[in-house]
C-alpha cells in the first residue's frame, strides 16, 4: 500500500482532479489498525470468453459505434455525468498519461457502462461459465445476455457505493490496474449506509467508509483478472493505468441465500422509513421501481428453478411475498 501511495503523488497522477481525494484512501489505507485481507473471489478469465482474448481495442470498437447521445460520460472532478463527445472524451483520455504540472481545467472523464457493439467486444464471445448459470439468471436486453464495460483514464476514483439491487456480478479485467474496496452488506454497515444511500458518494464519506465499516478486503486487479462481487458490497476503486473491466450482473440462488434476501429487505425496509432516513420521498419511490425491477427477475429464477425440480420451498414464498409488498408500498407512495 505504501508503494501504491508513492505511485499516486508522482506525476501525472499528482496532477489530476483526483489527486487529493485518492491520496486521502490511501492514507487512511496506511493508516488502517490491522492487516487487511486479500480478496479471494477469483474466477478463471479463460473461462469467461471463447472466441478472441478480450483487449482495449474491443472496447474502442464499442465506444465508436456508440452514438454520442447514448455515452453515459462522468466528469470526474464534478462526480456527475456530463454532455461530452467521443471526441472530447478521447482527448481527455490520451492527454491524461501526460500531464506535467496542475491545472484546474485539466478534465478527466470515465464511462461506467459502456454496452458491447457486434463490431467490438461481442467478438469475443465473453460468457458466463456454464456451472454459475446453473441456478441463477443473467441480465439480459432484446433477448440477449447484457454484459457492460467501464471505461476509466488513469487517476480515476469511484467512491464508495453498492450497484443494482440483490444480483451477484462476474467481472472481468480487460487492461486493467486498479486497487478495490470491497466491504459486506452487514447490518453495522447498512446502518452506517442508511443516511448516505441516496447522496453522491465523495472522497470524505469513501474515507469514512475505511475508518467506520467493517469487513473490509482490498483487490489488486491486473490485466485481465476476473472475479466475483457479491450482491450488496460496498465498494470502491482507485485506478492507477487507463483501464477496462466488463461485467455482468447474475441473479443467484446462492448468493440470495448468502447476502441478497437481507439486502432486499434492508432496501424496502429504507423505502418504507424514508422520513426517518430523512430522504424525501422521490427517492424512496426511485428505490422501489428498482427494487420491482429486481424482484421480476428473481421470479425468472424461480421458475427455471422450479423447471429444473430444485427444492424452492424457502425461495418461493419469499418471491411472492416481497414482490407483493414492493408493488403494494410503491403504489401507496406514489398515491
């Protein structure tokens, strides 16, 4: 950790928008009371693709044909989404690695979900092995299995956040150096969550989330390592090189069991108490079109589960039960 801190205040990541909030990660890394843990969740990356190895110039290929109006483009320093071109984009992204000395125009932009395009990373026939499809679903859109790539320059910072709503993700590096911040979905750290959900995430809370939740793991991600996130982890990421990752989002009976039934009542239960989580009801309605959103899928689930005669006897009430509920509060706030 001590290296990666030296490695971020030496040009040019010294000279980014970032600089600072990453250099404060990495001091409160440093300054962590006990050793912290290896992630462990690993997955074969030869697994993951059968045709062409997957390389930045798949993702090129994506981004070209991806039309300007469709690029969800994240401003790096403003931490919101900005309308900026390919071109823009890209000049931000080749200049970067070049930086000599601050300026506070200097703009930096990443792309958090970038769709694979048939002329670009869909020929590599990324999937997902066949045993982990075995008793899950898998993110889909016009009938075909949905996998998304974010794009980030050198000096990026993603702070601290949960994505989707119960499904597990496969992730898999394409040109990547990266340090992850992976924390659990335990009930210390969604209490410590409950009034952070819904504001944009900032250096000083991802500082927080190292000083205050519990359970952390870090993950050193090179080349094209891939591994499992599980449903509901907190996490953050810091990058070091222009890289890619894609990933997918897999709905699982496993990890249901494991982690995704208490995030999913811990979200409804957020919904439900909105004014006491002093958020305005906008966003309790927000989380629960997403929440109705996940729960169809885990329906899908249950009834390939139920197709294949795998015991569902504690799944399948659950199903019904929590997507009654989800649909029955949403239309009561929406009134």
């Amino acid at each position: 950790m001590i290296k990666l801190r030296e490695e971020w205040g030496s040009a040019p990541l010294k000279f980014l928008p970032r600089y600072q909030d990453g250099k404060n990660m990495l001091d409160a890394l440093v300054r962590y009371p006990s050793p912290i843990p290896m992630w462990d969740d690993l997955v074969d990356e030869s697994e993951i693709y059968e045709n062409q190895r997957p390389s930045m110039d798949h993702i090129m290929m994506d981004l070209l044909h991806t039309d300007d109006g469709s690029l969800n483009i994240i401003d790096q320093q403003l931490r919101f989404g900005c309308e900026v071109t390919k071109a823009q984009f890209l000049a931000a992204l080749i200049r970067a690695p070049h930086v000599k000395e601050f300026n506070p125009s200097t703009r930096l932009y990443s792309i958090p979900d970038l769709d694979f395009h048939e002329e670009g990373s869909h020929q590599c026939g990324i999937t997902v092995p066949k045993n982990m499809l075995d008793f899950s679903v898998q993110s889909t859109r016009d009938g075909r299995r949905l996998w998304g790539t974010s794009l980030c320059p050198l000096g990026t910072v993603t702070d601290v956040h949960t994505d989707y709503h119960g499904p597990m993700q496969l992730m898999l590096g394409i040109s990547t150096r990266k340090l992850w911040l992976i924390w659990p979905g335990t009930p210390k750290n969604f209490e410590w969550w409950a009034s952070r959900r819904s504001r944009c995430p900032t250096s000083t809370v991802t500082v927080e989330a190292i000083q205050q939740l519990e359970g952390l793991k870090i993950l050193y991600q090179t080349g094209r390592q891939a591994f499992i996130l599980p449903p509901y982890h907190f996490h953050a990421v810091m990058t070091f090189e222009t890289s890619a990752h894609c990933g997918t989002a897999l709905w699982d009976y496993e990890w249901w069991l494991k982690a995704s039934k208490a995030g999913i009542e811990w979200e409804y239960g957020w919904a439900r108490d909105y004014m006491a989580n002093e958020h305005p009801r906008s966003e309790a309605v927000a989380l629960l079109n997403d929440l109705d959103v996940a729960m169809g899928k885990w329906e899908q689930l249950l009834a390939k589960l139920v197709k294949k005669n795998v015991n569902v006897m504690k799944f399948k009430p659950w199903v019904k039960e929590t997507s009654k509920k989800v649909k029955v509060l949403l239309n009561d706030l929406k009134g």
